[in-house]
C-alpha cells in the first residue's frame, strides 16, 4: 500500500502545448478518516476505471495510506451514478520540471478555473 503526499499548490496559469487525461470522480464515503472514490480517466481515445481507498493519514496530516486498483468501466460508470453529485470533472496534465514530475489539475464544472499543482 503506497502513501501520498497530499500538499496542493494554486496554479495560475497552465504551460502551453500539454495534453491531458479526462478525469470524472466521485466519492462513495468522504469523511476525514477515509474516502472511497471512483473514478473515469479517458485519454487518447481510451478509458478505465479506478477504485481508490484513502486511509488515515500521518501525525503531520501531509501524507496518507492510499490503495489504488483498476475496476471495469461499467463498473466505474455505475458507481459514479451512486456518488454525492456533483461529480467533480477536470483535465489531468503531468508536467516535468527539474526531475520532479508534477500533476496538475484543471477543472471544470462547478469548479470551472481551478487550477492546482501537487
């Protein structure tokens, strides 16, 4: 089971020429101690589903035990009707800057403009 890091930097603007994957998630369990989310990721024409389970973080609160595994699609589909709407959408980039490869989210919907590295 992996750990992560979870410290989120504002992003003013996006770098040109990037592509990006389309992410649809939902929660099925948000709470502080642990969250259940599904999720949809399209990318070159292709999608996936995926279930994570987020554990208890650490005493700092920066970092929690995460398990992450594939699920199909339909599978995927069908749990997201089941989550709090509204479903959070957003375009994932991967951005590498100084042998640090950084993730960046752009988002849509009601959370239209929101831009954040981590």
């Amino acid at each position: 089971m992996g750990k992560e890091i979870e410290c989120k930097f504002l992003v003013s603007s996006l770098p040109e020429d990037m592509s990006g994957s389309t992410i649809r998630q939902g929660y099925l369990q948000p709470e502080k101690e642990r969250a259940v989310r599904i999720r949809t990721v399209k990318k070159d024409g292709s999608r996936r589903g995926v279930l994570t389970i987020k554990g208890l973080g650490d005493s700092s609160g920066m970092s929690r035990y995460e398990f992450e595994t594939e699920i199909p699609v339909s599978d995927a589909d069908h749990l997201l009707s089941l989550c709090d709407q509204p479903l959070i959408e957003k375009t994932r980039y991967k951005y590498d800057y100084e042998g640090i490869t950084w993730e960046i989210d752009e988002f849509h919907g009601v959370n239209d403009g929101l831009i954040v590295a981590e």
